[in-house]
C-alpha cells in the first residue's frame, strides 16, 4: 500500500469530556466493537480516579498502564483508528490540551442528565481554536436525563457550534428503548448487559416493523415517530464540508454503558472523520503526503522503569514515513538521531513498530534528548506550532529540604518539567526555581516523583501569584524599564524568555495601562518563534 493509501486509511482523535460522563466506558466500547479487545474492562484500569488525589503510589501504578493506553490502534474495516487518551482529570488539563494539537477530530461525550459541564467547555474551545470536526456522544440516556431537544439547544447556544442529530433516542431513562439511526432508519434496540456484537445487530430492525411496537410499545414508537418528523423540521440537512471545517456536529444518543448507540458512532465516524491533515509550521504547511518525513513530539512519560531512567516520547507523524534505525534529524539539538525502539500501541498491548505513516502516534524510547515540542525531520528544518505552555495559575517556589541532594533536586526538577507536568521558571538573584501548574495535583505527584525517583525532598512554598504571563515589547526602552522596575515579579522560563508574575488580574491591567507597549501572552507559543 502506498504513502497515500496509508494516509487515506488513518483516523487520529481523541475522546474528550468533564470526567463522569463516559469518555472510559466508550473508548472501551469503542475498541470492543472494533475487535481490538473482547472483554469489557481492559481500558477502566487506566483510569486515575477522581479519589486518587491523594493516594500517590496508586497514580503511579496507573502511570505506568496509561502509557500502554495513551495512545491505542486498531483497524476496523481496513480502517486504521488511533484513539489518543486524555487525562479526565482537570488537573491535567495542559497534557490533554497538547494532546489535541496531535489530532484530526474529536468526539465529545456528553452525560444527558448534565449537560455541558466546565471540562466540556474549556476542551470545546480548544477544539474551536483549532477548528478540529468534533463529533457528540449523548450518554447514559440509559438515565433520568434531560430533554434531547434541550441538550442540542444547550450544546449549540454553550459550545458555539451548530448540531445535526444522526441518532434519536426511543424513550430515555427507564423506557429508554433503543437508538434510532435517522439516515438508515432502522432502531438499535437497548440491549442492556450484551457485549458481543453479532447479538447486538441481530437486534437493529426497521422502523416499520410491526414487531417494533410490541417491543418498545405504542407510546414511545408515536413519541419517537413525531420527535423524528420534527427534528427534520428543526435542524438543516447535515453538511459533510461544515463538519470537517468544526462548525457542525453530528450528535449521536446512547448508552456506553449498555453499547447502545455506540456501533453508530463507529460506522459513522470512520465514514466521515477525517484522515490525517495538513500540519501547521513556523517555516511552512507540511502536507502528509510529501514523501520525506517529519513529526513533533506532543508528550513525554519520565522514568517509566526508574532503575533505567528511561523515557516516552510520543510523536505524531505529520508527514512522509517514519523508519526504525533511520537518522533523522533533531531540529531543536541540529543534529542527526536514530531510533531503534519505536513502539506502536495496539489496543492495549505494545510493541515494536518499523513503520508509521502520517497520523500515527509512535513512542520512542530515550534518554534524554527529547522535549515536548521537538521536531524529527530528514533535514528541513521545521517548527510545528501548537504544542504551547499554558499561562500557569498556581506558583510554588522549590525549597531544598536536603543540601546534599541538590543535584538530584535539579535534575528532577528539570526532568519532570521536560515531561510538561509543570513549568519551570528561574528568578535571580539566587536562581529560585518557581514551579507552575494549572492545577494543584501537579504539585502532589512531583514533590512525590521527586521523592521517589530522584531522592530528593523538597517543600513546595505557595506565592501569592494568580498567574504567570508571558510578555514582549517592540519598544526596548519600555521593555528595559519594566524589567528593571519589576525585577522581584519577572523570572525566565527554560527557554529563558521572561514571565511576569501577577498578584491579581486586576494588577496586569494597571501594569498594561502603565506600559502600553508591552503585550502580555498566555501561551509561550503566541510570541515565541523558534528558529
Ligand atoms: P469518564 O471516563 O468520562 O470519567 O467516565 P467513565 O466512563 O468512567 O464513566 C463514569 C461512570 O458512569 C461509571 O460509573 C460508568 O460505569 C458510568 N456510565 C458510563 N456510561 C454509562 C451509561 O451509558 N449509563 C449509565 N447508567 N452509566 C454509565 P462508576 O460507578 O463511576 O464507575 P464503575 O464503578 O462503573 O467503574
């Protein structure tokens, strides 16, 4: 098969929601009814649970399974499906958000009883930003949920984006019957506790079926026959082009729990989404079919066997094709890098990979040499944008607790900040190492890992910042000014580009009205071009 057909067969996306809503239980679903695995409960055990938060060695144990799932493939009618894995956890929001740069399309998974939700939310308007096709998971209809009509006027008037129902629920909570596909118009029936898919399309009938009403009964056949007449008056006709641009979302009904509606997902989605897109550089648009080779690396996972001090890197093939002990060349460290353990996640088992084609997520093995950003190519050099640092909202000062153990302090520190978990900033005079994350977890599993894997302890000091924002300035003298007048709130990050800490929101307005020429970033990636 060649470069193009490899590409045209490819389909890399991510399941996202607020945590709850189901993103475990499809993605399990999903990989169920594609074959790659055959019982139930495979993917749950990578799940950090929400009551984890304190409960470290068990985060670790999950670490250690969820590089398995980070990424899991599977072909489905020739289709070759990537499922990239993100962290429900709000706490871990930056890594899902890189994660996102490394996709074609999502699917959204919505609990019907909740609604849009505030993960929901914030994931969307990354997913906006990029204009990535995102698809929508109604879940647990199965429950006393809300109105469908409701929740597609939520979704469009919440999330901004248009929606088309492609499946409509026969009855929901207790009377909930099954899923009734509007193009094929034929009904999935509810077949709670059945996993094996050759029952379940036993069970998908027509609608005129006369048995049909005996089975869901004659209330929720006329509720559902007049819901479908009117959703045809209610929503425009579906538009594959306004899909692929993110402007309209297919929205399918269901149950994961009971593989309701999930078959519908999977035909439609692989019909639909996208196959691998064109990416994004500093220097150029790469498309992937040019014939040489490049991709980024979006996520890395530290010290996965601590007596090796070995490393994950994820990469994302944008181009060309990827081959086991070929040199490539390192943009950022300008020099050439062989790869001789590259790992390709098959549902959730690895294994050694020769070959990766555009869309593909590989893992390599390394020792150091890799960062999240990093670009592998056959020479060009290129830079591909979206792989940013969030402004972080919480700031701890690093306070050595064990003088003899500062070098390992150090290098923690450093390799743990490499691996995206948190940001590193150095403030002088003293060089204070300043530690910022999006959320509070971050600082529990890397005063924990640093403990553990570097045998150094520390005490993480709280500062009195809301946020670290990045900033430039055209004018040198302003610029000059702010550094030396703002000294003791500015530290460098590891790419020594300056940050300003800010006490309050309300301080960087004062700052912006004091020095107007200065622009404040909230991602590294909006000013930083990297040459
Ligand atoms: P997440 O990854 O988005 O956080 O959600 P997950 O799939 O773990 O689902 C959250 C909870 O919702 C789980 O229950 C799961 O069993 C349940 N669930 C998922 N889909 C459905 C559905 O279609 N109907 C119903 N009624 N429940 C559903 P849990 O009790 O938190 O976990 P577990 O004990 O089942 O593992």
């Amino acid at each position: 098969m060649g470069l193009n057909d490899e590409i045209k067969r490819r389909r890399t996306f991510a399941i996202i929601s607020h945590p709850d809503a189901g993103k475990t239980t499809l993605t399990e679903k999903l990989l169920l009814f594609g074959g790659a695995i055959h019982v139930a409960g495979a993917v749950r055990s990578n799940k950090i649970r929400k009551t984890a938060t304190s409960d470290f060695l068990e985060i670790e144990k999950q670490r250690g399974i969820s590089v398995a799932t980070s990424v899991m493939s599977f072909d489905y009618k020739d289709i070759k499906i990537n499922i990239l894995d993100t962290p429900g956890h709000k706490d871990f929001a930056e890594d899902t958000y890189r994660t996102l740069t490394a996709v074609d399309s999502v699917i959204l998974v919505i609990d019907s009883a909740k609604g849009v939700e505030v993960q929901t939310r914030r994931l969307m308007e990354v997913c906006r930003m990029r204009a990535t096709p995102v698809m929508i998971f109604i879940n647990k209809m199965d429950r006393e949920g809300k109105d469908p009509f409701e929740l597609l006027e939520e979704l469009e008037k919440e999330l901004n984006i248009a929606v088309t129902p492609f499946t409509w629920p026969a009855g929901r909570g207790s009377d909930f019957k099954g899923v009734y596909n509007i193009f094929k118009k034929n009904i999935q029936l509810y077949t709670p506790e059945k996993s094996n898919l050759s029952e379940l399309l036993m069970e998908t009938g027509d609608i005129s079926d006369p048995a049909l009403e005996e089975y869901v009964g004659p209330e929720t056949l006329s509720q559902l026959l007049e819901e479908i007449e009117m959703t045809t008056d209610l929503y425009e006709p579906f538009q594959k082009s306004l899909y692929l641009e993110g402007y309209l979302a297919p929205v399918f009904f269901g149950s994961a729990l009971n593989n309701t509606g999930v078959l519908e997902v999977l035909e439609n989605f692989i019909e639909m989404a996208p196959s691998p897109k064109k990416s994004e550089s500093y220097e150029r648009i790469v498309r992937p079919d040019e014939p040489d080779f490049s991709g980024y690396i979006f996520k890395i996972h530290a010290n996965l066997d601590p007596r090796h001090r070995n490393r994950m890197a994820f990469m994302r093939v944008c181009s060309g094709i990827f081959e086991r002990n070929k040199l490539f060349y390192h943009t950022r460290l300008k020099k050439k890098m062989r790869f001789s353990s590259s790992a390709e996640f098959i549902a959730n088992t690895r294994s050694t990979i020769d070959e990766a084609y555009p869309g593909d997520v590989i893992g390599l093995y390394d020792t150091g040499s890799l960062k999240i950003g990093d670009t592998l190519s056959e020479g060009e050099v290129l830079n591909f944008k979206g792989v940013p640092n969030f402004a972080p909202e919480l700031l701890r000062e690093v306070i050595n607790r064990d003088p003899s153990k500062s070098k390992q302090l150090e290098k923690g520190v450093r390799q743990l900040t490499d691996e995206g978990l948190a940001q590193l900033f150095l403030q002088q005079p003293g060089n204070r190492k300043i530690i910022g994350t999006v959320g509070e977890l971050q600082f529990d599993v890397i005063k924990f890992r640093l403990e553990h894997e570097y045998g150094a302890l520390c005490d993480l000091r709280p500062l009195p910042y809301v946020k670290a924002l990045w900033f430039t300035s055209e004018k040198p003298s302003e610029l000059n000014e702010f550094l030396n007048r703002k000294a003791s709130f500015i530290a460098y990050d590891k790419e020594n580009a300056p940050v300003f800490f800010a006490e309050s929101d309300w301080i960087i307005k004062v700052m912006q009205d004091a020095y107007p020429s200065l622009s404040f970033h909230k991602t590294s990636e909006s000013f930083r071009i990297t040459s």
